[in-house]
C-alpha cells in the first residue's frame, strides 16, 4: 500500500449492510483507481471485496429481548474491540453501514475518545416509522448521514445533521436483469402456462405462518384458472422447510434456490404473492404486479400498532402516499382475499394499471440521477475525505 492510498475502516453488522458495503466498496475503488485500502467489520461479500473482518459478523446478529440480555457482555467487548482497532489504524474516515444499534455505540466511543476522524452513517434508521426522537441527537455522534428513501433527510436536516439521499440498492440489484425465457426453457414451463411467483418471506416464523394461506390461495386459484404455474423462491435459511412444507402438494409447483433463479422467475411472472420487505421493491423494479400477505404474532401486531406512525407496511405505496399495492395484514390475509386481488391482476384490469403506472414512479423516485446509488455513497466519502485533509 502507498502513502497516497486511502484508508477506509467499514462496519456492517448484518447481511444487508454487508452487500451495501461490498456495493460501496467496488465503487471506492473504481474512484480512486485502486489507491485504497480497506478495513473493519463485514460479511461474506465484503470480504470478497477484499476486506479482511475484524470478528465473525454473526455475532451481532441478535434478535429479541431474550436472545439480547445474555449476549450484551460479549456486543460490549466487540464495540471495545472495534474502536480499539480504529484508533490503531487510524483511518481517512469511519463508515457504519445499517444496525444503528451496534453502529451508534461506536461512534460516541469514537467521540470521546478526541479522535478526529471523519464519520459517517450509511442507510437512516427509519425514525419516520417509529422513535422519531432518535433523529434529534444523531448529529452529536456522526458528521453526516447517507438515506436510501428521498423523504427520509427531512427527519434529520432540523437537527443539525447533514443528511443525503443517494438512492435505493434495489436499484443496482440483478433483478432488472432477469431471463423470463431462459427460465421457461431451463424447467420446461410452456409459453401458455401464466406464473405466479409465491414468496412467503426469508425468516422461519415467516414462512410457518405465510406459506400455508399462500398455497391455499394457490389452489383456489388453479381450480379457476387451469393455465396457471407456481414459482416458489426460497432462500439458504429456510429452503428445508419450505421443502418439507410443499413436499406433499398436488400443485404444479417448482423451487428455485438461486438469485439468478428468483430474478428469472420474477421476470416470467404474471403475478406474485408477496411478504412485505425489500422483495416487494424488486417486483415493482421489475414491472411485476403483486399483492402482499403479512401475519405477526398477536403481541407483535398489538405493539406495532401502538408505535408505528405510518399509514402503509409496504415500501412502494409509502414512496407514493397512497395505496398501489394490496396489503392483506393480518386477519384480512386470507386465501379467499389474495385470490380477489390476484385475479384483478390476471384480468390486467383497473389495479393492474395502477400498478404499472405506479411501478414507474417508484423507480424514478429511488433512482436519483445517471450514477448508481453506491457510485452517489462513494462521491461523498470521498469529499468527506478531502475536505478534512484541507
């Protein structure tokens, strides 16, 4: 490494932020012509990119009051651990990417330690959903924040925070780039056979709750619609019950386990039964009409109801302050009801219009300019940087 190249310290607690980081990572690199170097906390994809992670990120990865409590001694000693290293390395600046929980520990330690390195936050906690407060003291521990939603710097701006949307990952994902051909061909679907893609979410609660009401819509579809084939993407963590979940169905009905797969079978679709989340932002890139069928526990439903201040669950109707996209919460996700809204798409009538028209709008709203939203993250790190060698 030459004494020109740059040092960046990267921290992303879980698998989101670790393809965020990698994304960012190429992009710093195309930038500076390769004078950087890398260092810090990131996942496997990160790695690929060529860093070299401080501990095993899965650590951080906890969820749940009681799965919280006993591991917060060892999270201490990773937070310790971590500012340790950057004051041992002493980067150009310190970028944390997504779980602000771990991420703002960090950086008050970092404040109080006098160091005087720029830092910075990438991806908002969603404060517009819920702890709103969280937005007023933010600007005392990091010097600037990166948004993934246009109306998010609005929360933090007031506050004394300079805060920059730079546009939606989904926008630089694989999905746009999907087969619809290559994939009828490769599982021998014919061209008269309609799919509708059925993703019931990647976490095992998800699927033990969404997969059943899913295929029973299914069924009550096929009995209607003799032309109709199922899609069902899953991924790693859940792929073995999802298998033993469908093993037994009379449905005309396949599994795909890979991105290329899922992003081809998107492409196929002419419809999809969705989990809310980041998949349904990739069907609205891609031009896909779909419903979205969500169930919590009771508790969780009750408590989100109480602190939630917002009117919609799914990320394409919040974009546009109105309804585009079905969303079947609750009590209202029922076989009977996701067929209603599915058949209003296969007829290509009133709702599916809206969709299209809809779909439109969204990606104009998360594209925000020519430059991919890692190439808008990178030109900031990099003024960061060169504002505090000034």
């Amino acid at each position: 490494m030459s004494s020109a190249d740059i040092k960046i310290y990267l921290i992303a607690g879980e698998p989101s932020g670790d393809l965020l980081g990698s994304r960012l990572m190429r992009a710093l690199r195309e930038k500076t012509q390769g004078h950087i170097h890398f260092y810090g906390l990131g996942g496997d994809t990160m790695e690929t990119e060529g860093l070299k992670s401080l501990f095993d990120i899965s650590e951080l990865s906890v969820m749940g009051i009681a799965e919280v409590i006993p591991s917060i001694p060892k999270i201490l000693k990773r937070i310790r651990q971590t500012v340790d290293n950057i004051k041992e390395i002493n980067p150009d600046i310190v970028i944390t990417i997504d779980s602000w929980s771990f991420s703002a520990r960090v950086h008050k330690a970092l404040r109080k330690s006098g160091l005087k390195i720029p830092q910075l936050h990438y991806v908002a906690p969603q404060v517009w959903a819920w702890k709103k407060k969280r937005a007023k003291t933010m600007y005392k521990y990091i010097d600037r924040l990166l948004t993934l939603l246009p109306q998010e710097p609005k929360y933090f701006i007031p506050y004394h925070l300079k805060t920059d949307f730079v546009g939606h990952p989904v926008i630089e994902s694989n999905v746009v780039h999907g087969d619809s051909e290559q994939f009828r061909l490769a599982h021998k679907i014919p061209q008269d056979k309609r799919i509708i893609t059925i993703l019931p979410g990647s976490r095992h609660t998800e699927v033990s709750r969404l997969l059943p009401v899913y295929l029973e819509a299914a069924s009550q579809l096929l009995q209607k619609h003799q032309d109709l084939f199922f899609v069902l993407p899953t991924v790693k963590t859940v792929s073995s019950r999802v298998k033993e979940m469908v093993k037994d169905t009379k449905l005309p009905l396949i599994l795909v386990e890979t991105e290329k797969e899922r992003y081809d079978a998107f492409k196929a679709s002419s419809a999809a039964i969705a989990a809310s989340g980041t998949v349904a932002l990739e069907l609205a890139i891609c031009n896909i009409p779909h419903i979205i069928g969500y169930i919590v526990s009771p508790l969780t439903a009750f408590l989100a109801q109480k602190l939630l201040k917002i009117q919609f669950v799914n990320l394409s109707n919040i974009l546009l302050g109105r309804e585009i996209i079905p969303e079947l919460l609750q009590e209202r996700c029922k076989a009977g009801n996701i067929c209603q809204y599915i058949e209003h798409l296969l007829n290509k009538d009133e709702l599916y219009e809206k969709q299209m028209k809809g779909f439109q709008k969204v990606r104009e709203i998360l594209g925000c300019g020519i430059q991919t939203p890692s190439q808008n993250a990178a030109d900031i790190v990099l003024e960061m940087i060169t504002s505090k060698n000034k």
